[in-house]
C-alpha cells in the first residue's frame, strides 16, 4: 500500500486549489472540471482524489481564504498603523470576479448563499480578534465594539473590489493606498480617538 506524504498531498491539493480559483475567476463558478483539469495539467482522476465534486473545491477554496487570512491577521500589532495596513495588504489586489460571481450565484444556489454567509461570519470574527487586540493596546478607537467595526470593514473591504472594475485607470498601487487611508480612518478616528471609550467607562 502507497504510503501518502502529508505535506507533498497538501502541497498538490493548494496547486490544484489555486488552478481552480483561476478558472472560476475567469469563467464564474459555471468553470466545469474538464476546464480546471485543463489549468491544472492533471486528469479528472487524479483531481478527483483530491476533490469528489465541484462544491468541494468550492468548500476548499472558502477554507483557503480563510487560514490565508487567520496567518495574516495574527500578525503583531504595535502600532497605530499595522492593523490597517495588514487589513489592507490581505485585500489589496484581490480579483473581484469570483466574489460577484458567487453573490449572484447565491441568489439561485441555496447551498452557496448559506456558506457565503458562514464564510462572512468566519471571516468577520478574525477581523473583530485582530481589531480587539487593536483596541487593548490603546492603538485602534474603542467607541464602537470590535464586531462592529468589523462589520463596517467587511462591507468596505468587499466594496473595495469594484474599485478598478469602476475605474480601470487605478492603478493597483493606488488602490492600495486608497484603501488603506480609508481603514486607517475607520479604526483611528471614529467616534473619537483610541481610549476614549475606556476612559468613559472609568468616568
């Protein structure tokens, strides 16, 4: 019996992973196996050892996103500018077909609206940990709780992928900046500034 390597099989299933988010980037999530297979240089066999269908890729890749961001968000936070500015490089340069794709899909697709939604609920938690730790450290404003502003990012951050579908002219460099003044504002400035909401609880 073949022994499977654990890391060459994980190495292999992010491979086949990143292959399919390209077809259903470019393509939506309508890409068929035949034309992952084909991005991916593998046959149905071997993608199917990995994957049983097409929604387990789809389950594969929510799950990617989502340790890609719990890695990049745990970094350290030890300055008024390092939370935004990690918020900003995780979303800066995203393509936003597959993400409009799946929100129109989810209006048909009962089983990609409930794990859109899972994923939101996922995703906003890691934001509202790191925001947290933000707001311990006297770095981010406090004024509104930590899953708020996390709310009100996910709905900025998401919106920030239309930005060059809008306006092809911005440049990725630019929409970078754009994005990360507007998240620097949201944590630093709203409401007042960082402690004010634990200096009116001690009041």
């Amino acid at each position: 019996m073949r022994t499977v390597n654990p890391d060459q099989h994980e190495k292999k299933r992010r491979e086949l992973l990143r292959a399919a988010q390209r077809r259903f980037a470019a393509e939506g999530v309508q890409a068929s196996i035949a034309s992952i297979c084909a991005e991916a240089g593998v046959s149905p066999g071997h993608l199917y050892h990995y994957f049983p269908s097409k929604e387990a890729i789809l389950e594969g890749l929510f799950q990617l996103v989502l340790d890609e961001a719990a890695t990049h968000l745990s970094g350290d936070v030890q300055d008024a500018r390092d939370l935004p500015a990690l918020v900003a490089d995780l979303y800066s340069g995203k393509g936003p077909s597959l993400l409009f794709d799946l929100l129109a899909e989810s209006q048909r697709n009962a089983a990609i609206a409930d794990r859109l939604r899972r994923h939101s609920a996922e995703m906003k938690q890691l934001l509202a940990s790191a925001i947290a730790r933000g707001q311990a450290a006297g770095l981010v404003d406090d004024t509104l709780p930590a899953a708020d502003l996390a709310t009100m990012l996910l709905a900025v951050l998401d919106g920030s992928k239309a930005i060059r579908l809008r306006d092809p002219a911005v440049d990725r460099g630019h929409a970078r900046e754009m994005l990360l003044a507007l998240v620097s504002r949201v944590l630093s400035t709203l409401g007042g500034r960082p402690g004010a909401g634990v200096e009116r609880q001690r009041a």
